[in-house]
C-alpha cells in the first residue's frame, strides 16, 4: 500500500475553522461497513442507530492550553513549545520551534517571567524535555498563560476554551482533542443512557502522532510514536461482558479504537492495564475489539484514514468521503461526523 492510496482532494472552504454554536448541529454521515450505502442525517440522529444493550466507549482525556510561546531568556529570540507528555517533577517532552535555537541548558521565559523552563535533553523531530520552574500551581499558571494547541490548519481563534475539549473531558493530559467526541452533549448523552445504551470511558492522552504526517511513500515504513493510555477495571468488565454476550462496541473516535484494539491484542481480552501504544492500523487489520466507530472526517494520507479504511474498506471510506465533499460537510477537528456501521458481529 502507497501514501497516494489514502490521498483525496478537498476544497479548503470545507475545512471548518471553528465549532459550530450547538455541538450536536453537526451533520452526520451513516456508512454501513458491509454494504457502503450511505445515508445522511444529522448527529441527534446517532440515537436511531445505537441500540439497547450496545457499549458506548468515550475517552475522557482532557486537553490543556498546551501552546506556550515565550522568548530565551538570553537573546529574547521567539521560542514556542507545544506540551506533549508530563515526565513527572516538572519536567515535560515538548514540540519546539524554533528547534535549532535550542540547546541543554537554555533557559525560556514565558509571561515576563512568571514561567520559566530549562531545556534538560534535546532529542529529534523537534523535541525537547524542559524542567518548569514557577512559584504555585502549575495547571492554573497554564490556564493563564497558555493557548488551546489548536492543528496548523484552523486558522479562526478559538473563543472559548472549552469547545476544544468534550463535556466528558476530566483527565489532563493531552496536546489535542480527541475530537469524535466533540459532537455530545450532556443532554445527547442522558438520552443514550435512557435508551439502555452503557457508556464506559477509557483514557489516551493525544500525543506527538496527531501533529506528524505520514511521509513515507511505503505506509509501512511510517513511525507511529506513542501516547499513554489507561483502561479502568470497571470498563474491561463491561467490555468483557458485552463480548461475552455478543453485543456491538462502538467507539468513539479513533483514539478509543487505538486503547481497546490495543488490549485486545495483547491480552486477547479486555483487562485493567495502563502505558504506552504505538499501535499503526491500516487496511488489512482484523479488528479485535470494536464493532462500530464515530469518527470525524481525516486528513488525507493520515494514519487515521487509514485507520477508518481498516474497519470500513479504502473504496468505501473514499467513497463516502466524496459524497461529504458534494453534500458540502464540514472537515476535520472541528468539523462534522461519521458514523461507521455494522448490524451484527463480524
């Protein structure tokens, strides 16, 4: 398989800058993984598709205003640094740039001083550890100081902080959203739990991978890099009970898809257990652990399209992307939704 494979060509007025005023607003397109019909609806409709019994699985990742951008302290050179990974101490991994301005030792001032960091260790593609050095609480000088690590293609500021994080976000730790997600609300997902429907969460801190594009031409060369995750003992229980008892797993958003594939894989079942996963899914993958997937529409030539190809099939996932495109939908983060379909276990 070759990068151009998972290519498409999208109009950059579809690209949507920010979130809509309502989050369930959002158009949603059905695909079904066997037939590749479409139907389009809007994301409200998602309560016509689960069902009694079916296992909603959520990340609860939260994500920080992880975009710093302050000055070293010695030249007053420009330096921005991108949170990646906390590292325990104050020390934390951090996309860079410049990179090359940097070495082990210099300092960087953010805020006039009221932050500062030591850049520690100098790794590759543009990564830094740096030691934090400030007086009180860390997350709230954050909050203060820092901006929403929004992708390189929005453009628009983001207004309020919170659109860029779901209304199940609790554990802090990521440099993006895990954006599936974005399309509930407490009202939408007190309706599904009417319905009979379980929601479980899981947790997976999104990391350097979302920020890295594929540059090989030969996908499997591609280096996926890892983010931690963490799967409670509560949620492998419901997970484990739903396989059991032959009911649909539906995820929301790839980066769910990543935490339970992984465990499945390695367990062959679902277990408490917690650290870091590179895992690289693209077409030709058995899926292990999911049924169903509420996705956003990627970019092209992404792990994530290939991802979605996986579970769907490249032609179907094309297909459907394309039928997006002429029904005018809005792409990626903060863009609308897709909800990939199965009536029955593989």
């Amino acid at each position: 398989m070759n990068l151009e494979d998972f290519n498409y060509e999208l109009p950059e007025q579809l690209i949507a800058q920010t979130p809509l005023k309502t989050r369930t607003d959002s158009k949603l397109l059905i695909l079904d993984r066997e037939s590749g019909e479409l139907e389009h609806k809007h994301f409200n409709d998602i309560l016509d598709y689960l069902k009694k019994d079916d296992v909603l699985v959520i990340n609860d990742t939260k994500v920080i205003p992880a975009r710093l951008i302050g000055e070293k302290t010695e030249t007053k050179a420009v330096i921005e640094l991108l949170l990646l990974k906390d590292l325990g101490e104050n020390t934390w991994s951090c996309l860079s740039r410049p990179f090359k301005r940097l070495k082990e030792g210099t300092v960087l001032s953010f805020g006039n001083g009221l932050l500062k960091a030591q850049v520690i260790k100098k790794e590759t593609e543009g990564i830094v550890e740096v030691k934090f050095i400030y007086e009180g609480i860390f997350l709230e000088i954050l909050d203060q100081l820092g901006q929403m690590p929004l992708p390189p293609y929005i453009h628009e500021q983001l207004l309020e902080k919170d659109r860029y994080n779901t209304v199940y976000a609790k554990n802090i730790g990521s440099a993006a959203a895990p954006t599936a997600g974005l399309h509930f609300t407490k009202e939408l997902l007190n309706k599904i739990k009417e319905k009979g429907i379980i929601i479980t969460n899981v947790t997976l801190h999104v990391g350097l991978g979302t920020f890295r594009p594929v540059e090989t031409e030969d996908i499997l060369k591609h280096h996926m890099h890892s983010e931690y995750f963490e799967l409670s003992e509560e949620s492998a229980n419901i997970l484990n009970k739903a396989k059991k008892e032959n009911r649909r797993i539906i995820a929301v958003g790839t980066t769910s898809t990543r935490v339970l594939e992984t465990v499945a894989l390695k367990y062959n079942e679902f277990k408490k257990c917690s650290g870091n996963t590179d895992i690289f899914i693209y077409p030709g993958y058995k899926f292990k652990a999911i049924d169903c997937l509420i996705t956003n529409f990627h970019l092209p030539k992404s792990t994530l399209i290939m991802l979605v190809s996986a579970l769907a099939g490249r032609e179907n996932i094309l297909h459907a992307y394309q039928s997006a495109i002429e029904n005018h939908y809005r792409f990626f983060s903060f863009g609308d939704s897709m909800f990939i379909k199965t009536e029955k276990k593989d």
